[in-house]
C-alpha cells in the first residue's frame, strides 16, 4: 500500500518537474526571383515582394538581396540575371509561402549557392 503512495508521489514530482516552457520558433530562408533584366531598371521591389508575405500574415524575421552563383547568363541587355530576394521566417509558414513563389534556399541545386549583395 506504502508502494503505491510513493508511486503517486512521485509521478506528482516528475509532472511538476515538467518543464513546458515555450520554444523559440524555428526558421528557415525562403527566396523569389528578382525578375529583373541586365541594362534595366525593372523586377520587384523589395517592397513589393515583402508585402507578399506580410499580406499571408506571414511574419518576416530578416529580409535580404542576394544573387543566385552558379548559374551562367549571357552578357546582354534584357537578359536574365540571377538577382533574388530572400526572407528568414518561421518554418511552419514554408507551405504557404511556396504558395505565393518562393522556395526554400535549401532546395537549391548542390552546384549552386548565394551571396548576399546590397539592396539597391
């Protein structure tokens, strides 16, 4: 009988010992295009793009410009470039984020990588 008492007890001691304190969010970065030409002043803003995520309600823990390396273009005026944007948000919003174009960095190509460049 003094078996089971201690037994409550002590399952009481562990319960308080519980620790359910809340996690930090995790993160994970996310990019889009640029959609900007060579020779031009076009594509998204970074403004443009950030309301994106903020319109979804999607909290936004850093912003950055970056350029995709790796990846070759021709040198000519109208031509692609490899001009990104990318955000740091909570990984539980990845799903809805890819919903409106993005993708995580992680799933670039194993050749290639990214730098960031100032936002202009």
């Amino acid at each position: 009988m003094k078996f089971k008492y201690l037994l409550v007890i002590s399952s009481l001691f562990i319960a308080a010992c519980d620790d359910e304190s809340p996690t930090e969010p995790e993160f994970i970065e996310v990019y889009i295009s640029k959609g900007d030409t060579q020779c031009n002043n076009d594509g998204l803003s970074l403004s443009e793009v950030t309301s994106y995520l903020s319109d979804a309600e999607i909290d936004i823990n850093e912003s950055m410009c970056g350029h995709i390396l790796g990846i070759s273009h021709n040198t000519v005026c109208g031509g692609s470039t490899s001009n990104i944007y990318y955000f740091t948000i909570p990984t539980d919003f990845l799903f809805q984020a890819e919903n409106l174009g993005f993708q995580s960095l992680s799933s670039l190509d194993s050749e290639l990588s990214y730098e960031t460049v100032e936002c202009l």
